[in-house]
C-alpha cells in the first residue's frame, strides 16, 4: 500500500506542485470567522485539560504507566488531548469541509478542469488540514511545558508524532467523506469521533478494562495515537511505540489510495 503513495509525495514537481496550488487555494480563500472556528477547535482539548486533568486528577491522584512508571493524572491527559486536538483538527477539514467542497460548492470538477487530477487535490486537501491540525499541536505543546508536564525536548519530539497523527486522520477522513451520502451521515461520524476520544485510554488507561474491551481500544487508531505521544512526552518510549507508528503509516497510505480512487470515480465520470 505505502509503494502506491510515497512515491507519489517525494518529488515536488509536477504532482507535489499541483497538490500545493490546492492548499494554497484554501490559505487565499481564508475568512476572518474561519480564524473564530480555529480558536473553539483549540480551547477544547485546554479546557478538558484544565477541568479533568487538574480537577478532577486532584481526586485521583497519581497513575501508574505500562511499564511501571508512577506519573500525576494531568501528565498522564495531557498527551491524550494532544493527540486527540491533533486528530479533531485534521478531521474537521477533510470530512465536513471536504464533502461540502466535493458533493455541494462542486469546487473540484473546475479543478478537474486543469492539470491537477483527483488524488493531487486529496493531497493538496491533507496539506491544508495538517496546517490547521500542526497549529493546534503546538500551541497545546506550549501549554503542556509551561505547566510543567513535560520537558521543551520532549515536547518537541512529540511534534512530529503529532504531525504523524493528523496525516493518518486526515487520510482517514478524507476516505471516509467519499463514502458518505449526506450532511446526517456526519451524526455518525460526530459519534464515532467521541466514542474514540472516550475510550482511547484518554482518561483511564487501557488495563481498567475488561480483557475483551481492552483489546477493542487498544486496536483504534486515536489509542495507537495516544501511546505514541504519551510515550515521547512522559520520558518511556520502547518497542511499543514502533508499533504505534507503523499503523498511523499504514491508515495513511490507506486513507490516502481510497481517497484517491474515490475521488476518481466521483469526480470523472
């Protein structure tokens, strides 16, 4: 699957070049209320920080890792409310705003029109929507080391497994706009995007459990997102984390061929 993409993403000329003209066009089309939604997108994930990883981590007090490690309830959150504000970010741009551009404003058969095919504007699309996620993730990075609850180089190794995190969901979403047939298909998604920010070892780690349900958490994609970053920022990165990043790869390059085939057969016909 990564043979059918990477290639594709290495050289900027031509297919590069033509996927950035799509970012670009969305940076250009910019409103001064687009900035309002970005705000809300990011104080979410703060406020949850601040009112359970403070708050209620004041009841809790301290949680035991994995790997045995002793860390207090607010650095144990935060990391999963960076890597879901990294998720959240990623796919508000290619599932709402993708299928209004895609089924409704009709944005990409004018597109189509020039040079640039249907797997170029899927890429141009994640760009933009890792801007919009790359910007959340490092201001919540910001917020995590002035409050003590990790190092400055720790957080900045966690950058780009954040940036990994909104390229697999970006890709997921985008897949999954293609597929779907009008705006009250979004209530599903709407759920399904809580029921992963729930239960993603966010609050509670995976071992809480029972067996059978921790293995069905431990197989999402925003769990897998959660380990990798909460790995780099508490200090406790092993063989686990590989694992971590090799299926956030995998989602990409997967979301990415659908997209792209999708896209095709809706597009060109």
């Amino acid at each position: 699957m990564l043979t059918l993409v990477l290639p594709r993403l290495l050289s900027f000329e031509g297919m590069g070049r033509r996927s950035a003209s799509v970012a670009e066009r969305n940076v250009a089309a910019l409103g001064s209320a687009y900035w309002l939604v970005m705000l809300g997108g990011f104080l979410e994930p703060v406020l949850y920080l601040f009112s359970i990883g403070v708050g209620v981590g004041k009841l809790i007090g301290d949680i035991t890792l994995p790997g045995g490690e002793v860390v207090d309830y607010a650095t144990f959150v935060a990391p999963a409310m960076l890597a879901a504000s990294a998720m959240s970010g990623a796919l508000s741009e290619t599932t709402f705003n993708f299928f209004g551009k895609m089924k409704f404003m009709r944005l990409y058969d004018g597109m189509l029109a020039t040079p640039v095919r249907p797997i170029e504007i899927a890429l141009g699309e994640l760009g933009w929507a890792m801007i919009r996620g790359n910007i959340y993730s490092a201001a919540f990075l910001v917020i995590m080391v002035a409050m003590d609850l990790t190092t400055p180089a720790r957080a900045l190794a966690a950058f780009p497994a954040t940036v990994l995190v909104g390229f697999a969901f970006g890709a997921a979403g985008m897949a999954t706009a293609t597929l779907i047939r009008s705006w009250q298909d979004f209530d599903l998604i709407g759920s399904a995007q809580f029921a992963l920010f729930l239960f993603s070892g966010t609050f509670v780690p995976a071992t809480a459990y029972p067996e059978v349900v921790r293995w069905l958490v431990e197989v999402t994609p925003l769990y897998r997102s959660v380990d990798l970053v909460r790995g780099i920022t508490t200090g406790t990165v092993g063989w686990i984390q590989v694992v971590d990043v090799l299926y956030l790869l995998v989602l990409t390059a997967l979301g990415l061929t659908v997209a792209g085939r999708r896209m095709g057969r809706l597009l060109c016909k």
